[in-house]
C-alpha cells in the first residue's frame, strides 16, 4: 500500500511538472505593467512569420545580425521582415572572448544597415560553450569599449549593453561602462546589475505563432 502510495504521489509531481514546464514556454510578464513586450531572433529560431508575431502582441524585435565574427545567416531576412511588418526592431551583435575585436566590429559593420529609425543596438555579454576564454576584467572593459567605439559611430548612438548574470559576476560590467542595460533573468525580475535596467528578457524559450522554434522574450522599462 505504501509503495502504490508513493507511485502515485511521483505521477502527480510529475504530472504538475510537466504543467509548469509547458505553462513556462507560454509565460509573459503583466502587460498591465510592462506594455511594450519584444522578442530577440536568429537564425537557430528558424522562419519568422513577421506578420503573425506583431499580430500575437510583439512590439518590436531584436535581430541578431553576429556572433563573433560570423554573420546571422537570417540578418537580412529578419530585418526585412520586421521591417514590412512594421515592428521597431534593433540589431544585436554576440560578443566573443575568442575572437579579435577588430574582427568582430568588421562582421558587425559591414553587416547591420544604419538606419535612422532603428532601435538602439545591443552588444550581447555572455558566456557560451565553444569559448573557454576567460581574460582579465581590465582586459574585457578594453574590449568591450574596442567594440562600442567604431560601432557607436556606425549607429550614431549609444548601444544597450545586454549582460548574462554570469558575466556580470565575472567583470562587473554594468559599474564600469555607462550604457542603457538589459538584464536577463526568468520569471523574476534582475537585480544583479549596477544601474537601472532598461530591458528584461523575462523568458529565454517562450512559444508564440509565426515562430518555429521559443524564443527569448523581452520587456521595456516603463
């Protein structure tokens, strides 16, 4: 009898964690407090049907136009898309400890159109598992300010720094570079940065129509 006991009490844990991760793919936070919700996009996400996706609520879209120095094979056809669709939409470049900084602003100027009506780009700040790198923080601020440089010039104004918690841990970044800053935290919101947050990817993996794959699901600051 125990033994039945215990079984059933695992199929119905199961059961409400089956729930919670399928509940989790649909979860946005409360427009009533965050009107201006958005998504991030590349090609690992597959088609974009730009229409649909404005129509089940996105305001804007961050494309991801490179990661280090390897152009988004879907640069061109997000940014379109979401440009016909008429959703605000901003560039976004992966930055790489891997990968030689004058390299990776080469692959993002000569990638991302300067557009006057574009939403601030954003240079992405995280760790990912084909680079071990780990150089010194005063190392990391030269690169990072290498970047933002020549790139800030190419867009006519300042990026938005988007910062994993991770890195944030390892180079305090958010303290030394004065940016407009997009946390990253699921579910709750962050609080490791050193400023303000300006955006908040809420969701890393939310499904919506017009999208293949989930995709990460961001906030504006009211």
């Amino acid at each position: 009898m125990r033994f039945r006991l215990i079984l059933v009490a695992l199929a119905v844990l199961a059961l409400v964690a089956l729930f919670a991760w399928q509940w989790s793919f649909g979860w946005t936070p409360e427009p009533a407090r965050f009107p201006v919700q958005g998504l991030t996009v590349s090609a690992i996400d597959g088609s974009v049907d730009w229409p649909t996706v404005r129509a089940r609520g996105a305001d804007f879209a961050y494309v991801t136009a490179s990661q280090g120095t390897q152009r988004d094979a879907a640069f061109e056809t997000n940014w379109n898309g979401a440009h016909v669709a008429g959703l605000r939409h901003g560039a976004l470049h992966a930055f790489s400890l891997c990968e030689p900084t004058a390299d990776q602003v080469t692959t993002y100027l000569t990638t991302v159109p300067r557009e006057a009506d574009a939403l601030p780009a954003t240079l992405s700040l995280d760790f990912s598992p084909d680079c071990t790198a780990r150089p010194t923080r005063a190392q990391v601020m030269t690169a990072i300010r290498g970047f933002l440089g020549p790139a800030e010039y190419h867009d006519g104004r300042p990026m938005m720094l988007r910062i994993s918690p991770a890195f944030e841990d390892a180079y305090r970044v958010s303290a030394a570079i004065v940016r407009p800053l997009w946390g990253t935290r699921r579910f709750f919101e962050p609080d490791y940065l050193a400023r303000p947050w300006r955006m908040w990817q809420a969701n890393p993996a939310r499904r919506i129509d017009g999208v293949e794959r989930p995709v990460a699901w961001s906030v504006a600051a009211q």
